[in-house]
C-alpha cells in the first residue's frame, strides 16, 4: 500500500532531530498519559537513540503487513517529555484481611429434652471485608473439644441445635466468620443442660368439683382432673392425708389428666382426696370432697304425748343412721285402728313435734314416722307404741242468737212525676216510683182533692211504681196532680202539673 511508508520515513527523519533538541527545554505532553502506562511507554522511548538506524530497518516489514504502523510521533514526543514529568503515586497497598469483633448477647431462648434454640447478636466491629456468616460450636462440659454443628455458615442471628441427647451438659459458642477468617468467640456463661424447660404445674380443678361431690352408695365413680406442667408431671393421690385403698379406688394418669375411678361407691369412700402434681422442685395441690349417702333410717323413737279432744300430741327423736348426710324432713301418718289403712298428715315436716288435729270422735288411731334426706325417705317408719282414743262427750249445743234486722223504713219516692201536656180526648198517665217499709198507701190527689174511684181515673201501684191514667181527658181535666205515699213512719207527696191542649182545626173545618 502506497500511503503507509510516507508516516514511517517521517518518524525516521524526526527521531534524530528530537535528540538534537533535546538541551532545549521540553515541550509539555500535549494529554496525560495513565499512570501505569507512562513508565511502560518511557522504556522504548529511551532505547530508541541506541538502536539509531534501525528504526527503518524495522519499518520495512512492517510496511508489508497489514497491521497498523508504529504509534505515531505524538506519541514518541510523549514517550520523550515522560520521564521529566513527576510519576503518579503509587496506590497504597490493599488493608490486611482481619476478621470481625466477637459476636453479642448470646443467649438461650428456648430448650427440651432433644434441642436447644439460641439467638445473638451481630459483631459491633464488621470491618471492610463484611460478614460472610456464623459458625456454631458445641462441646461437652469439662472438654474443649469444640465441633461445629453447621455445615454451612449461618446467616441468621438465631440456631436451633437438634439431635442433642437428653441429660447432656454442654458449652455453646459461636464465631462470626468473613475473609479474614473466625472471629474470636462468644460463648454461653454456663453450660446448657439438656432438658425440657420446667413448666409450674397447675392443677384445672373442673367446677362442679369445687364443692363437695355427693353420689349415692352403688353408683359409679367417674372423675376426670386436668392438669398442665412441663416436662410431664409426677402425680400422686392421698385420701385424708393417707395413701389410697388401691383395692377400692384406681387412679389412671396420662400426660394431660389423672382419672379418678370407683366402680361401686360405698359409704367408707367418703372423705377429702387430694391431688399432687410436681415438676421438679414445683409442685400444686387440689381437694375434692367426695360424699356417698344414702336413704336415712327411721325415727328412734316415737311416742304420744297427750290426747284431748279432737287433737294428739306427738313428739320423736332423730334416726341413729342419718344415710351420711343431714336429715331434711319426717313425714307423719295416722291409722284408724278400725280399717288399719294409713294416711298421710305431715310431710317434709321439719320438727321433731307435731299435733294431729281433726281426728274422729270415738275413733282408735295408730301413728307412725319416716325420716327423709336428700335420697327419700326411709325405708321403714317407727310406731308410737301407744294408741290414741278420741272419747266420746256430751255436747250441749247452743245456737248463736240472731237478731233480725229492722228493715222499716218511711216512704221515699225514688222517681217524682214529671209535668205532662196532653190533648183533648188523648188517655195519658202519670209515673212515679216509691219505696217504703212497711208497704206504703199510695193516695192520688188532683188540686188538692183526693180523686178516690172516679171511673175516669185508672190508679195502679205494682212493686213501687205507681201510675196515674187519665181516660180521655177534657177541658177541665188539667191542673195540678199529686201522689201521696203514707205508711207508719211517715208521708212523703211529690206533684206535676198536666195541661189540656184543644186539638188544631183545619181553616177548611172552620168554615
């Protein structure tokens, strides 16, 4: 190619002048060389004035070739002025690698008997290199024969160590690890051993069972009492401070509730039961009061204390056997020794006295007593051994006195007579009502004058109420009427006043 020998006798030609010149003052590099290139560069560029002609010599291969030519003069110049400028410092070496500060706050947070869980904090002092993870190591108390029990670094500031056997005491440590290596450790204060956490027991007493628990003799005892506690509590049963009849009562305890079992309650199974649960140096304590009753037996004795007329006194004491519980009432029944039935008087009668009243003259009664408590009543009664005999007395009766009412009473009109108008020829009546003991007369006057049996007039007083007819009345018919009631304690008159109207004619009728 033509072109590219014209660049290489130029630099040919320039190299020996730049070594004439070089007294003169340099010429500053027109751009700054890197600094690690500069000495690399400075090197050729002394070792070219030794070499003194055979640059061209060089140049003629290496203008059959089609790679690039030499750098260009600038670059020579550069590679001259190098060595008078003042070098690039030299980077400092990289810092030494140093692992981090020890971990922090290590610590337990939970254990059982087969792992125990721990947590910390991370280093205060990282460094540069950073924080790649955690080792955990493990050793047996009394050796430092520490092993890490991850294979591969932890990330988490939190490990649960499994598969620990239980009863074992170890030291726990762990190591903060990056490029500079493990941190010096931080290791647990004392050794771990390994158990489950003691959890307090604590008996959960159901509550029915709070108060006393009554059943009757036969039934079957079944009570189940729930418990908590960690690791699983030791449980234990006393009755009355003394161990249990084994023979009379089962005990059955799992991880969670003891049972207590009687198949056939007897009256000897009463008493106080206490149960223990304990973990460790912790324990709690829970009573049940257990109570088998049954029906009481009857009365002691029962005897009569007097007889009076109708009545009997009786009195008794309480029954010997009670049924293991308090006594609630006594029923009381009578026998008429004629039929021998039995009836009841008194029941849930709370005494120890009573008096039988209503009994039948002349009638033999036996009496007898139960006892009761909260099962029933007993099962057979106790009879007053001696008999009751109601004697026949002579009775004079003597009938209240009756006085009779005086029921007299002077006449009194309840309803008065009211003022009437009427018309010629038109039958009209008069009403009034009176009351009276005895029966009153009744006298009918008009004006004054007692009207007496004039056929014209009607006079009738039936139950009190008296009416006055007027049969057709005429012109003088009208005035004032009145009544007049008379028995021996007095009179009483009441009056009206009737008018007698001409009846209207027609203009036509006129005419």
């Amino acid at each position: 190619m033509p072109t590219k020998p014209a660049p290489i006798k130029k630099a040919a030609k320039k190299e020996p002048a730049k070594k004439e010149e070089k007294p003169a003052e340099p010429e500053p590099a027109p751009e700054p060389a890197p600094a690690e290139a500069a000495p690399a560069e400075a090197a050729p560029a002394e070792a070219a004035p030794a070499e003194g002609e055979a640059a061209p010599a060089e140049a003629a291969p290496a203008a059959e070739e089609p790679k690039p030519p030499t750098p260009p003069p600038a670059d020579a110049e550069a590679a001259e002025a190098a060595p008078e400028e003042p070098k690039a410092p030299t980077p400092p070496p990289p810092p030494p690698k140093e692992p981090t500060s020890a971990p922090l706050d290590l610590f337990i947070e939970d254990k059982n008997d087969t792992s125990v869980t721990i947590i910390w904090s991370q280093p205060e002092t990282i460094g540069i290199t950073g924080l790649d993870g955690y080792t955990i190591e493990v050793a047996k108390d009394g050796t430092e024969e520490w092993k890490a029990v991850n294979e591969e670094l932890q990330k988490s500031c939190r490990y649960i160590i499994k598969n620990l056997t239980t009863g074992d005491r170890l030291k726990i440590r762990v190591l903060a690890v990056n490029a500079g290596g493990p941190s010096p450790p931080c290791t647990l204060p004392e050794a771990v051993l390994v158990k489950e956490v003691a959890d307090r027991p604590k008996v959960r007493l159901p509550r029915f069972l709070r108060q006393r628990y009554v059943a009757n003799v036969g039934d079957k005892i079944n009570l189940t009492i729930p418990f908590t506690g960690k690791p699983k509590p030791v449980v234990s049963w006393t009755k009355n401070s003394q161990p249990l009849d084994t023979k009379r009562v089962n005990i059955r305890s799992t991880e969670r509730d003891s049972i207590l079992f009687i198949r056939t309650a007897e009256r000897e199974d009463s008493g106080v039961y206490e149960m223990c649960v304990k973990v460790d140096d912790f324990d709690d304590k829970a009573q049940i009061t257990l109570q088998i009753v049954e029906l009481p037996g009857p009365p002691a004795t029962v005897k009569i204390v007097d007889t009076w007329g109708f009545n009997v006194a009786l009195e008794w004491t309480p029954p010997t056997d009670n049924g293991n519980t308090d006594i609630t009432g006594y029923t009381i029944q009578k026998a008429d020794k004629k039929t021998g039935d039995w009836f009841t008087v008194l029941e849930h009668y709370h005494r120890l006295n009573a008096t039988i009243s209503d009994l039948i003259m002349g009638n033999t009664y036996k009496f007898r007593v139960y006892s009761e408590n909260k099962c029933g009543i007993s099962e057979s009664a106790t009879t007053a051994k001696d008999e009751a005999k109601i004697l026949k007395t002579g009775i004079d009766y003597k009938p209240p006195e009756f006085k009779e009412r005086d029921f007299t009473e002077a006449p009194k009109f309840t309803t008065s007579l009211a003022d009437r108008a009427t018309t010629v020829g038109y039958s009209t009546k008069l009403l009034c009502s009176v009351r009276g003991f005895p029966k009153p007369r009744i006298m009918w006057m008009k004006n004054q004058m007692i009207i007496g049996d004039d056929p014209k007039f009607r006079q009738i007083c039936v139950q009190g109420i008296c009416s006055l007819e007027i049969r057709k009345p005429g012109n003088f018919d009208g005035g004032v009427y009145s009544c007049k009631a008379m028995n021996d304690h007095g009179e009483a008159t009441v009056s009206c006043k009737l008018e007698v109207k001409q009846p209207a004619v027609a203009d036509a009728d006129k005419k």
